[in-house]
C-alpha cells in the first residue's frame, strides 16, 4: 500500500490556496519541496558572499537580515544539513539570538543571475557565532521581480558602522522605502500542528521604485504580485501577524530593519487602482533598527526585472484611483505609439494628456473615442468604442482597429506618435469570470480577437504563471495566416502547458469544436461578427450548454438572441410628440415615433452619439438620463449603470411628457 503524501503546507496556507481556487493543483507540489538539498542547490549556496536569513529573537519577533562574508561561509556537508559560518553584521537584531531548537528561514540570491533558492530548517548547534542546520524544507524559487545588480566589495575600514534605534521611522527610513524596489520578509508559523509547513520563512518581494508605500511613519502598504501560489508568507501571516522585513540601501551599504505585525487585504479600491496587483499587504511598523553603513558591499543601479512591466506604483495608483470618477467624461489622451499587428490592423497606445491617471479597466473593456471637430472625410465628431486590447499596466491603454469603415481608416490614416484625441470609459461587462474553476473555451473571429487578447494576457503572466489553473483553448477564425498576434499567441502557449491555441482560415462552427475539444463542462467566451456568434450561440445550446455558461460582446444591439428571451419587451412607446433635449450639444428635438431609438432621433439631429454598439461593443450607447420616462424595445446584452440608459434600444414611454439626456 501507497503511503499518503504529507502537505509540505499547514493550514492557513491551504486555506488561502482553497480561498483563490489553487488547492488541487497545488497539490502536487509536494514533489518540489524535499527535506533535502538537490546538489546544485549545495553548490550555489558555496559561492555566495551573502545569504538572506529569517529568523525570531527571544520575543518571539521575526526579523530578516542579510548575512555576509567569503564566499564558502554557507557551506553544506551533506543534503540535509546547512552550515553557516558567521557573516552576522554589527548591529543586527538577531546578534545573540539564536539557540539549538530555533528555526530558521534561509534565501540564497544572486542578482546577476536572478537565481535563488530557499532552505528552511532547525538549528541544532550555535557557537561562536557559527549555525548548524538541519534542513526540513529545500525548494527553488523562479526568477520573478529580482531586479539585475552587481555587487562590489568595499575596501575594510573604509566605512563606519552606525547602528539607530526606534518606533518609528525616521525622515531617511521613509525616504529610503519610498525609492525602494526590492525588500525581504520574514514570517513564521511554528504552532504544533503546523505539519510539514512548520517553520520560519524569508522571502523576496520587487517591485518598481515606490511599489512600497509609506503611510504614515508607522504603516506601510505593498502589493503582492503573482507568485508561486504556495503562499508561505501570506499563511504565516494568517496564522502570526508578527513579521520582519528588511530594505537595503544598495549605494550606501545600509540595512533597515522592521519588526512588524501584518495584515492582509484582500479587496478595494486601492487594490483594484494598483496594476499587477493580487492582494495588498499593510505593515504596523513595532520597532527599527537601521545599521549605518553596515553592508561590506555597494552595488550598481538595477535592471529592473521584466515582470514589472505590467505592474504600477503608487503614485500610478493614486492617479488612477482619481480617474475612477471620470469614466463617463471625454479626456484629452496622447498617442504614444503605433504598431502595426497585420496588414489592416493596427494598435494604438494612449498615455493621459491631462496629468492624470488611466482609470483602471478589466481585461474585455472598451473605451470610446471621439474624432475630432476639424478631422476631415466625414469622421469629424464621430463616436466609436473599441475594445482595450491588452490588460491593465496601470500607465497607458491599447487599442487595435481593424481598417473598416470611416473611423477605422481615419485613424489609420492620421492617428500617429504625438497625435492627441479623447477617450471616454472604460465600461462594458464582457469580462473574465474570477475564481472559475472550469476549463475554459475562447471562440472569436475577424477582429473579435481584441477581448480575448486582452483576458489571455491578464491571465497568463510572467512567462509562465497563470492565474487559471485550468486548460483554456483559444479558438479563432481568420482570413490570413499572419493574422493579428500571430507571434504574442505562439509565445503564450509556449510559456503556458495550460494554453491551447488553434488558428483556423476558415469559419469557425460547431463541426470544428467537437474536433478540437475533449469532452469537458467548459465556460464559452464568444466575440465576433454577429451572425458567427448567434451560430455559435445557438450550436453551443443545441448541445446543452447551459446559457449561464455562454458569455459573448454583442456585435451590434441585442445582436445574439438568447434563448427563451423575449426578442421585444411588451412595453408601450410613445407615438405622439414628445420634447427631447440633448442638454450638453444644446440641441432640443422633437419624438414623434418616426425613429427606431432615441439613438436614430439623436443622430438625425446632428448630436455626436456613442454607438459603438453598432460595430463592436454593446453598452458603449449608454448615456444619462437627467429627467423622464424611457421604455426598452427590445433586450440588450448590457445592462447600463444606475441613472444610465442605451440609447440604441429605448424610446419615450407612452405619456412622457420631456426627455433629458445628458448627451
């Protein structure tokens, strides 16, 4: 009989992996964690200068430091045990603290490479300032948000050591956090029914400069990134709040100690404002200690890891956090770059023109765009919403438009590095369900491949990380081969074994699904043109997928009927005169029944209304309704905001007596 596999992790961290939806795959990370070191772990470990350790003192408060010495002075006699043999420097809060029976945290890091890897374990003899080990947990960490540095030693007596005591940090330690890019965490859970995961852990955290912010001079506030969902720090969080965290000053050799308790939020507008963001974690700071000059090392400016690109800071946060309120205004936006995707696609990039921030968006979002008054061949003031092809970074938005149509080929023809044009949103619902555990299915065609270029690229990050633990098949018809994001779509599925991508010149039906997919309970995401995806739709339910299980961007009004839906509301509309005031054009007009919607009345008036519903994105007609009575023609997609309405699908209820829109 098979021996049941013990959890590398206790409870809390279980608890977390359940809480975001990876405990089952998490499972077999067992076999990644030994109680053991591999033997190219024992040769890293030989050739460093210095060496991360957390670690508690007497009290029962963890604190992180960094060790350093010869290279040699982490040296392993065999697997299973760690020896370290001095490199504690003067000043360090774990001076004299550490007995047989204590359990320590160790972090192997080289910047230059971006290499680390961990060993956890027991102490069993302390003398002299020299450790012996014996390991309980050994694994490898990738080389996610390390930032490239080369360190150089500094001449012996050449720098004085200076250690500073507090509660709180000073002017220079909120100075140093405020630049700050990298920083160390220790935390602990050392309860009795802790299992496996028993023990103390030192981790690494990076981040752009200011990623860490200073709240006041006793609270700090930082993101976490995706990682390798083992969430060790987290779940001693969870557990024990006491935690130690470490800032480095890389050009003047200081070390910043914090004894701190930990709390974790896990929602709000300042998570949802910080781009890359999972979660937040804010730090009350208990006690500092900063060794002056301490480090025997300096090192050179950084290269910042590639991983950050798609996170923010909090100055980028803050700005965004002020632009949530004005997702329903025109901005001036710039156009920073241009980039052609196939021959009649191209994506533009807008940065804020008005020293504010993007407002923070959902991977499947829109934003609408207005031509301006003087553009010429007919686009002059004409509204259109495109779908935000990329997802969020915290600095800019992306859209790709296919040359079709008026605007399309206006902003083909004009839209170029330095331009400037306005932007309204983001909205829209067609996004990704969070916390799914199903496979998931992405059907799309012609330049329906924008949302799904979006969703993919905020799920799977990093490389190789995925927010969706389980398979997601990209499923897409087009009519060349060098279709848009033909190489981003071949990089992806090479970085995820979770991604299947399947490109096909031809039409896209349900024949061609049976044949690509294994039988599964999938989520369905459609976006397309509409007749592909009212057949999809309607082939999809013919096999009993349930509807809840269909999401789709509507291509033009109501353009997928579901089933069992009412086509048409049974509402009464009115047919007499009713007022219509157009309050922000200054327009007044007159209802009298002889237009479809009050969006066919507006246009007819000459109003620059949004209908990007009839090209691409339902729900980017909504507009405010300040005074009066609508009634809905027929069922929409979308549902607009409290106070909103969508214009291409309603008309003055019988017996309004005025409509005001706030168009």
């Amino acid at each position: 009989m098979t021996a049941a596999v013990v959890s590398p992790f206790h409870a809390q961290e279980l608890e977390i992996q359940q809480r975001v939806g990876v405990r089952e795959q998490m499972a077999g990370a067992a076999a990644f964690i030994r109680d053991y070191m591999p033997d190219q772990h024992r040769e890293f470990f030989a050739e460093l200068p210095f060496f991360f350790l957390g670690a508690l003192d007497v009290s029962g408060q963890p604190w992180a430091t960094m060790l350093a010495a010869d290279p040699g002075f982490v040296s392993t006699p065999d697997a299973r045990t760690l020896h370290i043999n001095g490199g504690m420097l003067p000043g360090d809060p774990l001076t004299g603290q550490l007995h047989a029976g204590d359990h320590v945290g160790g972090l192997g890091l080289a910047p230059t490479t971006r290499r680390r890897n961990r060993v956890n374990g027991e102490v069993v003899a302390a003398h002299d300032g020299a450790l012996r080990i014996a390991v309980t947990q050994s694994f490898g960490n990738c080389p996610q948000y390390i930032q490239h540095r080369q360190h150089t030693p500094v001449v012996p007596g050449t720098h004085a050591v200076q250690v500073l005591r507090s509660a709180s940090l000073t002017a220079a330690d909120r100075e140093l956090i405020a630049r700050a890019d990298t920083f160390f965490i220790a935390s602990a859970n050392l309860a009795a029914d802790a299992g496996r995961g028993r023990g103390v852990d030192v981790s690494h955290r990076g981040g752009r400069p200011g990623f860490v912010r200073v709240d006041d001079e006793h609270t700090l506030t930082a993101p976490e990134f995706v990682g390798n969902f083992f969430f060790n720090t987290m779940g001693n969080l969870l557990a024990h709040p006491r935690a130690g965290l470490l800032f480095i000053d890389f050009e003047r050799g200081d070390m910043l100690h914090l004894a701190v308790e930990g709390e974790i939020i896990w929602d709000g507008p300042q998570l949802q404002a910080f781009a890359g963001a999972e979660r937040l974690l804010r730090f009350h700071v208990r006690e500092v200690v900063r060794n002056v000059g301490a480090l025997p090392f300096r090192w050179t400016d950084p290269q910042p890891a590639m991983q950050l690109a798609r996170t923010g800071n909090w100055s980028e946060a803050d700005r965004t956090q002020a632009a949530a309120s004005l997702t329903t205004s025109w901005r001036p936006f710039n156009v920073v770059d241009v980039v052609q995707e196939s021959s009649d696609v191209r994506s533009f990039y807008f940065e804020p023109a008005d020293g504010l921030g993007v407002a923070a968006h959902v991977p499947g979002q829109f934003v609408s765009l207005r031509v301006p008054d003087w553009a010429g061949d007919g686009a002059a003031s004409q509204i259109r919403s495109y779908t935000i092809s990329d997802a969020p970074d915290g600095r800019r938005y992306r859209i790709s438009v296919k040359r079709q149509g008026l605007v399309s080929s206006w902003l083909h023809a004009h839209l170029a590095p330095g331009a400037q044009i306005e932007l309204m949103g983001p909205g829209g619902d067609f996004t990704f369900e969070e916390g799914t555990q199903r496979p998931v299915v992405m059907l799309s065609a012609g330049i329906g491949i924008t949302p799904m270029i979006a969703m993919l690229n905020g799920l799977l990050v990093n490389g190789s990380r995925t927010r969706h633990k389980h398979p997601i098949y990209f499923v897409h018809g087009a009519r060349e081969v060098a279709h848009p994001f033909t190489v981003h779509l071949q990089t992806l599925a090479a970085g995820h074994n979770n991604l299947a991508v399947h490109v096909q010149q031809k039409r896209i039906d349900i024949k061609v699904l049976k044949e690509l997919l294994p039988f599964d309970d999938y989520d369905f995401y459609l976006c397309g043109p509409a007749g592909f995806m009212q057949d999809m739709y309607e082939g999809l339910r013919q096999l009993n997928v349930a509807d809840e299980r269909i999401r789709f961007e509507a291509f033009g009004p109501a353009s997928v009927r579901r089933s069992g839906a009412a086509n048409a509301p049974a509402v009464s509309t009115a047919t007499g005169p009713v007022p219509v005031r157009f309050v922000r054009s200054g327009i007044e007009a007159t209802w009298d029944g002889s237009h479809g919607s009050l969006l066919e009345l507006a246009e007819a008036n000459g109003v620059a209304a949004p209908s990007g519903c009839r090209s691409g994105l339902c729900g980017s007609c909504a507009v405010g309704l300040e005074a009066g009575d609508v009634a809905y023609t027929r069922t929409c997609g979308s549902q607009p905001a409290a106070g909103q309405v969508l214009l291409c699908s309603t008309a003055p209820r019988a017996g309004a007596s005025e409509i005001v829109l706030a168009l």
